[in-house]
C-alpha cells in the first residue's frame, strides 16, 4: 500500500541574513589579520558548487604567531583570571550565538551543504548549548572531582573536521576555555566559515586577544599547528589515519593529546523493538547529515524473524525522504560535503555491489551541479565485506542479522572501532546487559544521535580516546592537584 503523496512547494530560508564577505583574514590576538606566509583558498557551496569566499591559510610563520599570541593571553589575562569571570564571557558567547542563530544556521548550510532543518535545530543549538553547559563548570572546578586546584595545562590546538564546523568548534572551545586555557583552532578547508563568524562573535563578546585565534588552513597547517612546541595540548577531531599520524608525532612530547576519530556503528534491533520508532531511529542513525557522522548507525542489526519487516518498512520511509536544496526548509538530505569525500562513498558503495551484497535506493533526481548520494541501502551484507568494515560516512546502511543477544554482541563488537551503538528493545533488562557488553563510548537505548553537553563523548580502539563533554569532558583540560 502506497499513501497518497502531496507535493511540497519551495520553502527555501533567506540567504539575506548572512553577511559574506569576499575574503576574510585569520583571526589571531583579537584582530582579522592577512597570512604572513600563508596564502589564499576558496570555500564553495557543495550543493552547487558556487564559491562563497576567499579564505586566508596560515603558513608555519601565523601559526607561530597564533601560538604565542595564545601563550601570553594565556599567562597575563585569561588563566589568572578567576572562573566566575571566565563564566561571564562564556554565557556571553552562548547568547550571541543564540541570537546570531539564524545567521550561522544559514552559513553552516551554505558551506557545508547540510540540510537547514540540521544546522538550525541541532548544530547551532547545540553549539549555544555547549557554551551555556561549560560557563557553569568555570567557577566550580574545585568541585569537579579532579582535586581541590586543578590547573590548566596552558595553550591548546585544535583541530577539526567538516562535518559539524561549528558544533566541533564549541566542543573544542568551551571545555578549554572554562579550565582557562587558551586555544588555537584550525577549521577544516572546506567549510571554514562558521569558526570565522564565531571569531566574531568572540570579538562582540569582548573576549581577550588572543585567548582564541583561529587558523583556517588545509592538512599542511594542520600539521603545522600540532607539531608546534609551545603547545601543552593538542585535540583533533577526523579521520583515524591523521589521527595515529598525530599520535606518533606527539609520542615522547609530554604534550597531552584526546582523538576522536571514526567509527562504525552498530545499530541492534531486537525482533521485540517497537517497529515504527525503531525504523524512525534507524533513518536518523545513518541518514543525519548525509551520514557524514563519526559515530552515524552505518551496520544495521537485525534479530532474523524480524528482517524482512524492517527492510519493507526501511525501504517506504526512504522513499518518502527528500533530497534537495539545502536551504529548503523541507529537505531531509542535503549534499556531500566535498567531490573527494563523494568520491570515497562511491567507491565503498561500488565495492559493495562487487562483494555480492544488494544495493537498494529511492527513485529520486540528484540535482545538475553539486556533490550528492541518494540514501541507499545494503541487504544481504556479511562481515567480511568491505561495507561492513569501513568507516564510508555516507548516507549507505548496510543491513546485517543476528539470532542471539551473544551473537548480536559478537558482530557489534567486531570492528577496530568503538565509538557509539544502539540497541532497540521493548526489555529494560535486555538494554543493560547489552550496554555493558558493547565496546564503544556510547550507547543509545531506543533513540540513536542524540547529545547533550551533560554527557560525554568518545571512543575506544581506533575510534580515539578522551572524552568530550560532561564533567569528563573538562578532564582533558585540566592538570589535576590534590595537594592542598
Ligand atoms: P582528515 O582527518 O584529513 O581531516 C580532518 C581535519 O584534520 C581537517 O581540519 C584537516 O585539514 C586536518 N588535517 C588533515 N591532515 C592533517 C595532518 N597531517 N595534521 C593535522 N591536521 C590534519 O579527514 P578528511 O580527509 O576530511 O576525511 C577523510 C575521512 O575521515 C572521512 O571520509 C571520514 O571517514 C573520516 N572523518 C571522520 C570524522 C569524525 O568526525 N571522526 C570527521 C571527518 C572525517
Ligand atoms: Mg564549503
């Protein structure tokens, strides 16, 4: 049985309330200023290919003077400062962003291609939300339970990935910034723009010089920034190769060093699941943000007797998905950030259909220009091929099954990764035992991608180690003391 379809009519938001720039400088000790020995890159629109600006890069020599710059705001201003004054500047920053919600919403659409409906219900908010969350830690470390004086370790890098610029910039910030350490970031090449809007925002919000400064750039600056002696800290947030590069750069340094790298997710429906929700969760799993999420539902688990229900179900809710204009306030499924990381799900995708697995999508029209995938579907998936194995970070389930909760664990488990998971059952029992025997940072019960700034993040195995957010979160920034 097919519902009857209505059709949408447009219902694009306005790109009015976004102010581009043509070029923007990088933003080091409180000010825009131009490459000394960097030099330029353009960010386009990935959903049709339109350049929205040009972009300083910071050579070896900016990334120098941003580390400095962050050395002494960090020593004379930001961690002699006491918490409840640090607090003042962060609630400021969560209630400019707030306020600027509308504008950063539509920017992180422009650049990073995601549906806008994602960026203004989940990125920005969340983004606030992680201000608001650690400008309340700031004046009660003593309590945090890492001693009585935890200190900062001093100057931190950062870098991150494309997939939630702004919300990984906040993830990285604010922890930071609460334990008074002072921060250099690098944003991802392809999608700088929100960090420099939150530069901004920064500077609306009367922060310091130099207790942020932000430094866009390709992997080259990247690699610039992390191997920079003056740091005491280096967080990255990508792919699991850069992620052990770093590793090893960093051995021996006494730098301190969180990762949070890939993953790939187990997914566990138990045939007493509640079908309709568990199908909701299942989409949101893996087709959020085009499936570009480290810890996204790529391996979905289904109990046998229940399989072929919940691919019939799977395959009438992609159908009605759609696919489209990023801006459009209706659209499900945005664009694929860039052509390479396109080019790398066509790949796996390919190889899928190679190793023998049954590839399904939606009849849907991909748009002329732009980077895009259809959401698609892969039954017949074993654990050996190479969809089940590899991090694809795209909008591709691969559909598995299990009889037994061991077996269910077994499968789950046999992966390098160990980010997230989730488990769909009507048993509270079944949750627990399920939880405690599944390797990843995270589970979910009956839900699948929901965060909170409350509850920390990471992962085991190749998926990195380090918590972000939470009381755990401000671990990672903290030199603990218990002498008195
Ligand atoms: P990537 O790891 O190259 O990029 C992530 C960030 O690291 C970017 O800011 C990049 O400029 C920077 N970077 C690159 N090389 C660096 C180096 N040598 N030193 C320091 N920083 C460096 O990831 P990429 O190429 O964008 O994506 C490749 C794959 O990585 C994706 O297909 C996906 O599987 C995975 N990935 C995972 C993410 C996660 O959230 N865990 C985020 C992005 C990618
Ligand atoms: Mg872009």
């Amino acid at each position: 049985m097919t519902s009857p379809r209505f059709p949408y009519a447009p219902a694009p938001e306005s790109r009015a309330v976004v102010n581009l720039r043509a070029s923007y400088g990088l933003f080091i000790d409180g000010e825009f200023v131009s490459p000394a020995d960097g030099g330029h890159f353009k960010t386009e629109n990935p959903s049709s290919q339109e350049v929205l600006a040009e972009v300083s890069s910071a050579g070896p020599a900016d990334v120098d003077r941003a580390v400095r710059a962050a050395r002494r705001a960090q020593e004379e201003v930001w961690g002699p400062m006491p918490g409840r004054e640090r607090a003042k500047y962060l609630f400021r920053v969560a209630r400019i962003i707030q306020e600027r919600s509308r504008e950063l919403a539509v920017l992180e659409t422009l650049d990073n291609g995601k549906p806008i409906k994602e960026s203004r219900d989940v990125d920005v908010p969340l983004a606030a939300a992680h201000f608001f969350y650690y400008a309340g830690w700031a004046d009660k470390l003593a309590y945090a339970g890492f001693g009585p004086h935890p200190r900062p370790l001093g100057v931190a890098g950062q870098v991150i990935p494309w997939n939630f610029p702004l919300l990984m910039a906040a993830w990285k910030l604010a922890p930071a910034l609460a334990t008074g350490n002072t921060c250099v970031l690098k944003p991802a090449e392809t999608t700088p723009l929100s960090a420099l809007l939150l530069a901004e925002i920064l500077q609306q919000a009367d922060l310091p010089p130099g207790v942020v400064n932000i430094v866009p750039g390709a992997g080259d600056t990247g690699a610039a920034l992390v191997a920079h002696p003056g740091l005491d800290k280096v967080a990255f947030t990508g792919s699991t190769e850069v992620g052990k590069q770093i590793q090893r750069d960093l051995a021996g340094t006494g730098r301190r060093l969180t990762l949070e790298l890939g993953g790939k997710a187990a997914n566990i429906v138990f045939e007493d699941a509640p079908l309709s929700q568990a199908v909701e969760g299942i989409v949101n799993g893996i087709f959020f943000n085009q499936g570009q999420v480290c810890c996204a539902g790529s391996r979905l688990l289904v109990q046998e007797p229940i399989v072929e229900g919940v691919v019939e179900a799977l395959k009438r809710r992609l159908d009605t998905l759609r696919l489209g204009d990023p801006l459009d306030k209706n659209t499900d499924i945005g664009a694929i950030n860039s052509s390479a990381q396109l080019d790398k799900i066509r790949r796996l995708a390919a190889s899928g259909e190679d190793e023998g697995a049954q590839r399904w999508s939606p009849a849907c029209t991909l748009p002329d220009r732009g980077y895009w995938f259809p959401p698609t579907l892969f039954t017949g998936v074993v654990p050996a091929q190479r969809i089940a194995r590899e991090e694809i970070f795209g909008p591709v389930l691969s559909v598995l099954t299990f009889r037994t909760p061991e077996e269910a664990v077994e499968k789950a488990n046999n992966t390098p990764y160990g980010l997230s998971a989730g488990v769909w059952t009507e048993k509270g029992s079944r949750i627990l035992h399920m939880a405690a025997r599944l390797r990843a940072g995270v589970v979910w019960a009956n839900t699948f991608n929901r965060f909170d700034p409350a509850s920390p993040f990471g992962g085991y195995g190749e998926s990195g180690f380090g918590r972000e957010g939470g009381r755990h979160g401000l671990e990672a920034y903290l030199e603990g003391s218990f002498d008195a």
